[in-house]
C-alpha cells in the first residue's frame, strides 16, 4: 500500500550535507571558529541549562535588544531564528510559490536554492567573473517573476566580496518588490574599507534584509542562532511565519553573551588574518592555484590530471586525518575548500600538501 506522498518538488530537493567529520583529526569543512566560542558565552550557556524545562522567551527580546545596542538598530525590526538558515526558510514560506523565481550567483550559497525549491520556486544563477558575483549579470536574470535576490557577501564558497558600492547598485536597479536579503554570514572577517555588512541599506530600504549569524565568528554553530534586519513589514511577514519558540533559550543567553565579548571577536578576527594568509600562501608558494578570500576559508584549485586531481588530494588529506570541503555540488569539481582552523591544524595542512606536492 502506498503511503502518504509528499509533494513532488519536495522529493526533487537534495538534502543539504554539512561538512563531514573524523573521528580524529582537524575538521576543516564547515569554517567554525578554530578557537571555539566566548567563555563568557559558554558561562552563560551552562547557566542557561539550568533552567530546561522552562520555555524560551519566544521574541528573544533580549537578545534583539543586545543585537541592537551593539549595531546601533531598532530592536523591533529585528528577528531572531535558529540558525540563519532558518530565516531563509522562513523568507521562502513568507514569499515564495510555484512560479516564482530566486535569483543568485552562480558559485552561491547552498541553502538559497533548497529554500526555493521547497516552495515550488525557481533558482535562477547568474555567472560569475573569476569567481566573484558579476552585478550586470544578476541585473539581466531579474523577471517579473523574481521575488528575492540572494547576495552571500562575503560569498561561500568562493571567498570573495563585492564592494558596497556594487551592491548600492545592485539594490538601485532592482524593482522595488523584489527583496535584496544580504546574507553577512562572514562579515566580521572583512577588513576592506570598500566593504559594508548594508546595515543602513537595510535600515532605510523597504526591500533590503540582511542576515547574520552566531556560528562563524562567534562560534555558536552548535546552538543555531542567527538573525535579520530589516524593514518592519518583511519582519512582521517573517514573524508570522516562525515557530513561536524558534530559538532556545540556552541559544540567547548565549548569544546576549558572545555579542559582548569584544575581546573574543577581536581574538578571531586576528588569528584568522593572520593564518589565512600564512596557509593560503605557503599551499601557493607549493605550485597550487589558490583564491584569496575574506572569510575565514579559501579555495585551493587542482590539476585535471591522474593523481593530482581535486579528489585525489581530499583523499590524501583524509587519510592523514583532515577533513576539507569538496565543492562538486557548487559547481567547482576542481576545487576544495579549506577552513582556517588552530595553528597547529593549519601546520599540519601546510605540511600535508608539502607531501601531496611531493609525492
Ligand atoms: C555558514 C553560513 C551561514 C550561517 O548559517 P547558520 O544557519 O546561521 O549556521 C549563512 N550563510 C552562509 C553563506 C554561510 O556560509
């Protein structure tokens, strides 16, 4: 007998695969913050684990209230969610139907286009130049059936930006009911004077929505915590569409912590600088093609060659106990990306493809 069948644009979906693990080793495939997270965070964590059988408080007032002192925003159009993840599910359900079209970069983030297809939407990607999103050809994919424009700025997995003033452009010719949401999952990393998160975009715009993140910078990737600013009438769509609890209450208390803690953010920001820039150019210096990033991972590119190829290194990799993100599902077959990670791991890496390089 047949059970109940789910919709068919359900079953089209490819479900989402984070990056894998090791029993032991360096795992480098998902770009969590190698120092961990604020103890103050964790402190406030344990504490909040007190008190399981209590609901959350489910505005997660004041969490926005701390989101919103530290950025310098109205709490009240603000939206907490678990996970940024979930605010881009939540953005599908608000806005998007069979029929309808997602328009993003061609080496984009992932999630966009599971969001899109769970509503019967379409995906529609514009090419990239030299791995960074082109605003003229996302311009020329707008229909009059495109309802969001998903911006990862920085992107995943290429690592590039675009500088604010691209985006100023980007969000000039759009049509006005059609939302920009500016996903700033890696924002914190950027050390560009060109380069804005669009907080004030998003501030004065009606159709501009930027999403953020606890899990990268500040390494809360566990508790799923994540956020959006934006005008009061896509928050309001966005709060109708959400559970009532939808994030946890050790997730804010940790959250209100990490936002805090200058110190531990500052402590990320400079040992990512300097050791994506010590890693990205010693696999360099090896002979490998690698792309200069402003996140906190970079793309290493390999030959087309027996034994040189993008699977024979992950493979090589993996073996000596590191785990790396195969790109093949963003279109990069020859590529990997590698996420920042301890000193010691990053050594490890360098050294591991000194023998990969070797052999
Ligand atoms: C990691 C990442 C996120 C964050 O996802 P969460 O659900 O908040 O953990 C969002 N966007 C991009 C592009 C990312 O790489």
């Amino acid at each position: 007998m047949a059970g109940p069948q789910p919709l068919s644009n359900i079953l089209e979906i490819t479900p989402y695969k984070g990056g894998q693990k090791l029993e032991s080793g360096w795992k480098l495939s998902s770009n969590e913050n190698p120092l961990g997270c604020s103890p103050k965070a964790q402190e406030a964590a344990i504490e909040a684990a007190k008190s399981l059988h209590l609901y959350p408080d489910g505005g997660a007032t004041k969490l926005r209230e701390a989101i919103a002192g530290k950025y310098g925003i109205d709490a009240e159009r603000i939206i907490c969610g678990a996970g940024s993840d979930e605010i881009f599910q939540l953005l599908g359900r608000a806005y998007l139907q069979p029929g309808d079209e997602i328009l993003q970069s061609q080496h984009g983030f992932l999630v966009y286009r599971l969001v899109a297809q769970q509503s019967g939407a379409e995906t529609i990607s514009a090419p990239e130049t030299d791995l960074r999103t082109d605003v003229d050809a996302l311009l020329e994919r707008i229909t009059p059936r495109t309802k969001i424009v998903f911006l990862a700025n920085p992107n995943n997995p290429t690592g590039s930006y675009i500088p604010y003033e691209e985006v100023k452009r980007l969000h000039a010719e759009i049509p006005e009911n059609v939302l920009l949401v500016l996903d700033g999952a890696y924002a914190e990393y950027v050390r560009h004077n060109d380069y804005s998160a669009g907080m004030d975009l998003a501030g004065e715009m009606p159709n501009v929505l930027v999403t953020r993140t606890f899990s990268k910078i500040h390494g809360l990737a566990a508790l799923r915590l994540g956020w959006a600013y934006g005008p009061a009438s896509v928050i309001d769509a966005l709060n109708r569409t959400r559970g009532p609890f939808n994030v946890s209450a050790v997730a804010q208390a940790a959250g209100i912590a990490a936002i805090a803690d200058d110190t531990f953010q500052a402590q990320s920001i400079d040992h990512n600088i300097a050791e994506l820039e010590r890693v990205r150019s010693a696999i360099d210096k090896l002979g490998f093609e690698t792309f200069t990033s402003v996140g906190n991972f970079f793309l290493v590119r390999f030959e087309q060659r027996d034994g040189r190829r993008s699977t024979d290194a992950d493979a090589f990799l993996r073996a000596r106990g590191i785990v790396v993100r195969d790109v093949n599902v963003y279109g990069l077959p020859d590529y990997l990306r590698i996420s920042i990670g301890t000193k010691p791991a990053n050594d490890d890496v360098i050294a591991t493809f000194e023998a990969f390089a070797a052999r």
